[in-house]
C-alpha cells in the first residue's frame, strides 16, 4: 500500500512540474480546434457581408471599378474561408488525436493491481478530454 502511495505521489509530482514547466505559448489543440472554429466563423461573416455588398450594387450607377473591387473582397473572403476550414478540419484531428493518445499513456500508466473503480476515477479526465474532442469534431462535422 505504502509502495501505491508513494508511485501515486510521485506521478502527480511528476504531471505537476511538467505542467509547471510547460510554455503557454503553444496552445493545445483544443485550443487551436476552437481558434480554428472561431477564424472560420469570422471568415464566414465577411464572407456573407462582403457577398451582400456585392448584390447590392446598383447595376445602373455601378462603375466597373466598384464592381472589381467587391469581387475582389468576395474572392479573398473565399480563399480565407477556405483555409480556415482546412485549419479547422487539422485542429479538431489533432485535438481527438491528442486526447486519445493521453488517455492510452494514462491507461498504460496504471499499476498493475489498480482496481476498476480507481482506474476510472484516475482515467475520468482523460476520458472527458476524448469526449469532448470527439463531439467538437462530430458536432463541427455535422456528423449524426
């Protein structure tokens, strides 16, 4: 029993100074999955916006200048839209990738007389962190 403390101790001390010494420059990719959502859905409303200047142009006073240019901002709403959802689809893969690769390094992790109810009770944050991945990447999806 003392030896299962002990290596318990040791582990959190471990996860802890890893955490501590981690930089928070980088951001998990989580993070980058709802970053990537957030440009996507910027990109979609200027998009939207830009598109609906563009129809709103008068076809007796438009000058072909204006025209260009509303087209121009149209097409370059469309090339970000397009590489904001290419971001996405990449973040939201590495996030569900992430989670279950801590979520098996957690479950290798358990010493070997680990009982089920403590297995999951120390597995819950990784499970949770899966769960959520998933359903972002699902929900983004549109999967059913």
């Amino acid at each position: 029993m003392k030896r299962f403390v002990a290596s318990g101790l040791l582990c959190a001390a471990a996860v802890l100074g890893a955490s501590a010494c981690s930089s928070n420059d980088k951001a998990t990719p989580q993070e980058a999955a709802s970053s990537a959502s957030a440009a996507l859905c910027t990109n979609l409303v200027q998009l939207k916006s830009d598109n609906a200047a563009l129809k709103a142009l008068n076809p007796a006073t438009a000058t072909k200048d204006q025209l260009k240019s509303a087209y121009d901002a149209v097409q370059t709403d469309w090339k970000n839209v397009k590489e904001s959802t290419s971001a996405l689809k990449s973040a939201e893969k590495d996030a569900v990738t992430t989670a279950a690769e801590n979520l098996k390094s957690a479950y290798e992790g358990l010493p070997g007389d680990t009982t089920g109810k403590d297995a999951l009770t120390q597995l819950q944050p990784q499970i949770q962190a899966l769960d959520t991945a998933a359903n972002e990447a699902t929900t983004s999806l549109k999967c059913r």
